[in-house]
C-alpha cells in the first residue's frame, strides 16, 4: 500500500510498507536532467550528482562513503534525461542513518573550487570510457539524430569541452534553480515505521526553501527522417534504427509493450530469431521503448559485421512490413501479455525497484498505479489496441538512422540504406 505526505515546503515523500523484508531502500528524486539544459552547460545535471558525494561542511568523500558501508548499506546516484535520483539501500534499523547521510549531502555539500576542478578530470575520463563503447554511443548518436534541435538530444554526461568551462558560479546557481523541494520527491520501501520515519523527514526537509516552483517550459520534440553516423575503428558495426515511442502514462505504452515483446524484445522474440537464429548476420539484435513525460522512442539495435548493414536493414525493415501488414497473431499477443506480466512481478521483489518505481512515478507524473491497475491495464489491451499502435510507431516517415563503426565505401552505403528504411 502506497502514501503520499506533502511537506509544508512542497516536498512530496510516497512511501510503500513491506513488512516481510529486512531492507529499507530510500531515493531522493530531482527533475533535473540532461532535458534541462543547453548547449552552454551539457552535462551539470550529472556533474552536480558526483560533486554531492565530494565532501559536506562535517564529512569528507571517504566519511560518506563509510557511513554506509561501515553498516553494509549501498549508497548511490544516477542521472537520466529527465531526472537525478540519490539512492541509499540499507538494513531496515540503519534507515536513520541513510537519511542522515543523504540529508547531509543534498544540503550541505561544498562545492569547493578546487573538488570541482579534480571532478571534472573524472567525468571526463567517464566520457571518453562512454566514447570507446560503441555500443553505448550509438544509442546516444541516435538521440542526437531523432531529437535533432531539442534538449533530449543532448548526451546525459555532456561533453568535455563544455565541462571544461563550467565554474562553481554555474553549478551553484544551477544547483540552487532545480534542486527545490517543489522539484524533488522522497521515495521510501520497505520495513519501517511510517510515523518514525515521517517525523525524521520533518526533521531533516521541512526547513528546505525555495523562492519559487520551476517553470516547466517542456515542449515535445518534432520527428523527421534523418540519418547519422560516427566513424570508429572497430570489428563490429553497431546499428540503431529508430521510430517515434509513446510517453509516460499513456495507455498506448502497454499495447507498445506487448508489440515489442513479439518484435525484439526477447531471444523468442521475431528479430532475434529471424536475423540471429536462422541468418546468423548479427551477434545482437533487440528492441526497446523509451518513454519520457511527452513523447519516446522506439529503438532497434544490432551488432553486426559492416559488410552485412544494408542487408541487416533491409530484413529489418522487411519485418516491419510484415506487420503492419499481417498483424500480430492472437497467441503471440496472450503470450507476450503473460511476458509482461511476469517481468512486471518479478521486478517488484527488491525494496530497491519499488523505491525507484514509485519515486520516478511521482516526480514525473504526479502519481503511483499499483501492481494491480497495472497488470489490468496489461490484461484490458484489445487486438485493435496492438493493430492501432503497430500503424502509430511504424511510421517510415520519422525512422532515424545511426551508426557507429569502420565502413568501406561510406556515402554509398548510405545512400542505401536511405533508399532500404526511408521509404514513404
């Protein structure tokens, strides 16, 4: 069972008992990411996450970091396109400590010139380690080309040159904008005393302040046809092919769900077995959504020798016109359904999933669906539901192109490949 507090401040704290674990997992959720910024400071919403794990006015970045290994907790962050979520995961009688410790962080961090200067050498050693995965690249490569113009397409760790030129002036301020407690959510699951653990957050956030809400001046982006590609001496090729998605909370992501599942979203799934079991011409091949507050994408990934990318496409491609013109068969539907289903439970058994699942939904959407509205939007998804969003996300007139590898004879490759996916 899910509640919902709303501090005086404005700070939301969504809590879930679960009385029969021995873990307590607590997130502290900002929306603030990379969708937040500009080409002049790429890559602060990232940064300003290490730089809260640098030092506070009382502990140093080795105190932090023992205060939760020292009573076997995990202690950590992650930045998205859309959010930073600072995360503690601990015995549920050490709780008090992780709020203690996280408290300590989001308001009395440093922010010295000199840890932001060390910093910036880490992050931009965690750039070029992203730089040499191709396979990570290409996905970003393929945001840049379908979001081309807009604040989504910019890279969640940034880029090196515009960190170089970050002062502690920018950060602080930045810091100070999107880190509100109109702007941020507590989440809380697991075994613990909801009165308790209330009356510390009191303690800890109640005299958080800011002046005033951010605006949310989002727009969604506009999808056409384009085509990117990165040269880099590897063996393989890496190819993403992407289409316009769904956003958050709408019905039509479940039916979209259930396509992916049949399409690529599993070793059973049409792509894997067309294109890997019976061609043998990749060594990996999915496909998945990615779904933000007001649009998405749907990505197809493939890992494949640079001589077979036209022919890869083309199976590809000819696999989403047998689709959208054959449909989808019942029992692939009922099968994928029941995939998605258990997935879904399965990923519920780890107090850490259903911190991230409730705090992520209330920051971005302003409320929580339980496991059961979930699963019964699942079982409620029609035939013409799949039909309808089969014709929605197939659509060859927003397909993007990236890929990331060493090809021979480049500008007529693709000149291919525009003729094979981008097709009216």
């Amino acid at each position: 069972m899910y509640n919902k507090h709303i501090l005086s401040n404005g700070l939301r704290v969504v809590t879930e008992y679960i009385p029969y674990v021995k873990s307590v997992s607590i997130g502290i959720w900002v929306e603030s990411g990379s969708r937040k910024e500009n080409e002049t400071n790429n890559g602060i919403s990232h940064f300003i996450e290490h730089m809260l794990f640098k030092g506070t006015k009382t502990r140093n970045a080795r105190e932090i970091a023992e205060s939760i290994d020292s009573v076997g907790g995990q202690l950590n962050a992650f930045t998205t396109k859309e959010c930073t979520c600072f995360y503690a995961k601990v015995l549920d009688n050490h709780l008090p400590i992780a709020i203690d410790i996280l408290a300590d962080m989001l308001f009395n961090s440093k922010f010295s010139e000199e840890d932001i200067e060390k910093e910036k050498n880490v992050v931009i050693e965690e750039i070029n380690m992203y730089e040499d995965s191709p396979e990570d690249l290409v996905h970003d490569l393929l945001s840049q080309t379908i979001y081309d113009g807009h604040s989504l397409a910019l890279p969640i760790l940034g880029k090196a040159e515009v960190l170089k030129e970050l002062t502690q002036k920018d950060i602080i301020k930045y810091f100070q904008k999107h880190y509100t407690p109109h702007n941020t959510v507590i989440s809380i699951a697991g075994n613990f005393n909801e009165d308790k653990i209330m009356q510390l957050i009191e303690k800890y956030f109640s005299k958080w302040n800011s002046e005033k809400p951010v605006e949310n001046t989002l727009k969604p982006p506009i999808l056409y046809q384009r085509l990117i590609n990165k040269r880099k001496i590897t063996e393989q090729l890496h190819l993403c092919i992407g289409m316009e998605g769904i956003a958050q909370d709408r019905d039509e992501l479940y039916s979209l769900l259930i396509l992916n599942n049949v399409f690529g979203g599993s070793m059973s799934s049409r792509l894997f077995q067309k294109i890997r079991e019976e061609k043998g011409l990749v060594y990996s091949i999915y496909s998945y959504p990615s779904s933000y507050k007001d649009t998405g994408i749907f990505t197809i990934y493939a890992g494949l020798n640079p001589n077979q990318i036209t022919n890869v496409s083309r199976l590809i491609i000819n696999e989403i016109k047998d689709i959208k013109v054959n449909k989808l068969r019942k029992e692939e539907i009922k099968k994928a359904k029941e995939q998605l289903k258990g997935n879904f439970i399965l990923g519920l058994e780890s107090t850490s999933s259903r911190m991230s699942s409730i705090g992520k939904s209330e920051l971005l959407l302003g409320k929580i669906h339980s496991p059961k509205e979930i699963i019964n939007r699942i079982d409620s998804i029609t035939y013409d539901d799949i039909n309808n969003i089969i014709q929605k996300v197939f659509d060859f007139k927003k397909l993007n192109l990236a890929f990331v590898g060493n090809i021979e004879n480049e500008e007529s490759v693709k000149k291919r490949l525009k003729n094979i996916c981008f097709q009216k």
